[in-house]
C-alpha cells in the first residue's frame, strides 16, 4: 500500500512502528515525470505525492486497520494541492485491489460522518523511492516526531488498532 499524507519522514517513522509491518520505504507516486528526484518533487511541480511504501503482514494488521491509521495521522480534510500536490493526502496502489475499495468505503464512513476528505485514492503507474538518506530518516536521526492521534477518528472508523509508540 502507497500512502501520502504530507512529509513522508514523520508519517515514516509512525507507520513503521505497526505491529505487522515488515518495511517502509519512502518515495514519490502519482506524477508524470519518470524517475524524479526529492529535488524535483519540491521545487518543480511534477504532480508527485511524497508517500509511504507499506509492506505489512495482513495475518496481524488489517488494511482496514492500516488505514485507520493513516487517517489518524493527518488531518485528511486539508487540501494539500488535491491531484498534484506535494504533501496531498493519498491512498495508491499499483493495482485495483482491495486496498483501494477498502479506502474507498472508509472514506464513505467519514463522509457520511460529517467530514470532508480531500484523500486522492487511486492506481498508479508506478512508486518511485527516494534517496537513501530519506529512507528512516527520523529514526536514523534519533528524532520522534510529533503525531496527530484523532481518537474520534479511531472510533468511527471501528478498529482496535493502538498507536505506535516511541512518540
């Protein structure tokens, strides 16, 4: 699953610290230029997201539950250049699968709720990652970043997900 939702390093670092997630990778997706660079998502408009390449183990974490937390992490409602922005909220995947149907449905939930999400949700051609020195970088760096943790979020979405922790 390829998830934006602002600066890739702090959403990074809390994604990371899910039980079941086997690896994150930080990148890029949803532009048109080919092979962009940290450089050119920032200063030249290529349409890319900065996003979070999750692989998880769906035997210990949910998508559902995946995605509630995504959807705690950042406030989804902020549009953030929705379709080509750098710091857009996003939910991609290589493929249509049901990653994408349960985003879809999730975002339904919020709606009715009253919210007004701004969550691009949508295939992509292709996940680009970032440079090495982007790859853990608050981790690497001995940084915690501050979280968002919307409880009412949690409970309307209707997951036991906890919070990562080390914030």
């Amino acid at each position: 699953m390829i998830l934006g939702s602002g600066c890739f390093w702090g959403r990074e670092y809390h994604l990371r610290k899910l039980p079941g997630v086997i690896s994150t990778r930080v990148g890029f997706a949803g532009g048109r230029a080919t092979d962009p660079t940290y450089v050119q998502v920032c200063e030249e408009n290529t349409g890319h997201a900065e996003v979070v390449s999750v692989n998880y183990d769906t035997r210990i974490l949910t998508t559902r539950d995946l995605l509630t937390e995504f959807f705690t992490l950042h406030n989804f409602e902020l549009n953030r250049g929705r379709g080509t922005g750098q710091y857009r909220s996003a939910v991609f995947s290589l493929v249509e699968d049901e990653q994408l149907t349960t985003a879809r449905q999730m975002l339904l939930i919020l709606e009715r709720a009253g919210y007004q999400p701004t969550t691009d949700v949508a295939v992509v051609a292709d996940f680009h990652p970032a440079d090495a020195r982007h790859q853990q970088y608050c981790t690497a760096r001995g940084m915690s970043p501050t979280r968002r943790n919307d409880t009412k979020i949690r409970e309307l979405l209707g997951t036991a997900t906890k919070p990562g922790t080390g914030c």
